[in-house]
C-alpha cells in the first residue's frame, strides 16, 4: 500500500468539517489548489493562527484571545443574569437578537449519554462555580430544543434550583411572522403550552 499523498491527506482532513463528505472535501481541495492558492494560503495561515491564540474565556468558556472575552469584561452586561447555551455559535445567536444583556456560560456540548457525553465532559462543575459566585441571580436555560437539548436543561436546572437560583428557560413557539397554517403541529401545541397573558 502506497503511502497518502499530500492532496489525499488534505482532501481527509477536509472531511472533518461538518456535513463535508468525500465528495464535497475532493471539490473544495481541487478548487483551492486549482482556482484560488492564494485563498488556500489565506485559509491556512489564519487556521494556524487560531489554533495558536484562541482559548477558552476564564469565566464564560467561550472562544477568546484574552483572559476573558469581551462580554465578560464589559461593565455594562448585567452580571445577576447567566444564560446557559451549547455552542459559541448559540452565544453569537442570542448576541445578534439584542434582546439579552446579561452574561453567559458556553457548555461546549450537551449531555448525551449515548455518545459517552456526561456532566464533567460538558463542565458542569465550573458551571455551578459560576452559577453560586453570589452575583448570579437568574439562570436562563438556552440549550436547543432537541432531547438532548431537553435533557441537558433539566439536568441543570434540578442541579442549580436547590442552590436558590431562579432558574427560566428561554420560550418556544410560532416564529416571528410565521402563519399558522404552516406551523407543524409539535411547534403549536407547545406555543399554546407557552402561552402568557396579553
């Protein structure tokens, strides 16, 4: 067996990115070794450069280049709200609505026990470190709402309610300029559950 060639390994190594399989990963390596090197090289250097500067926010455990990152050094979050999401990706989501001025807390993940993913793979300890710092008056439950998701919220909610935490989770329902007739059914019967006065 010959050894791999150098296009092989980074038509491999393509493959790591989400819902990129061999076909796509094939397509991205000829299209940045044939149409666009100078992308190619713009692409390596700035993974390389993350992979050296960028860590994990001492407080939030976000991705950052400083000790903690900017929404955690900002003296105009309030520091009584903690809202929990999965991803980084879910922190720039919920940035992006401005409706939240609190602070957060990045699990990384979300308990599945099928994969091995249990409550120290997801820091669940720092979180509570976090959670009773004697600043924090409300946690806001924001993980997704698959089962893991689901799962991952109760979880901490039970964990961090007896510590005398208010403990919410974000709402779900109809989408902003959604028409009913084209909601599926589970989205509606849970608006209706979620539903408050007017």
């Amino acid at each position: 067996m010959k050894p791999a060639t150098a296009l092989d390994e980074l038509i491999d190594a393509l493959r790591c990115l989400p819902g990129v399989g061999p076909k796509s990963a094939q397509r991205m390596a000829y299209h940045l070794l044939q149409s666009d090197q100078a992308g190619a090289q713009r692409l390596a250097t700035a993974l390389g450069r993350a992979l050296a500067s960028v860590r994990r926010c001492a407080r939030c455990n976000t991705f950052t280049e400083d000790e903690l990152c900017a929404i955690c050094a900002s003296p105009r979050r309030d520091p009584s709200l903690l809202c929990i999401v999965e991803t980084p990706a879910d922190l720039a989501t919920m940035e992006q609505s401005m409706a939240y001025r609190g602070l957060y807390f990045v699990l990384m993940g979300r308990l599945s026990p099928l994969d091995g993913v249990g409550p120290r793979d997801i820091g669940l300890d720092k979180l509570v470190a976090r959670a009773t710092d004697g600043a924090v008056k409300e946690v806001v439950l924001a993980t997704n709402f698959t089962n893991e998701g689901e799962a991952t919220a109760h979880y901490i909610g039970e964990m961090l309610r007896d510590r005398g935490l208010k403990i919410t989770r974000i709402a779900r329902g109809i989408p902003v300029g959604g028409e009913l007739e084209y909601v599926d059914a589970g989205t509606l019967a849970q608006a209706v559950y979620d539903r408050r006065p007017a």
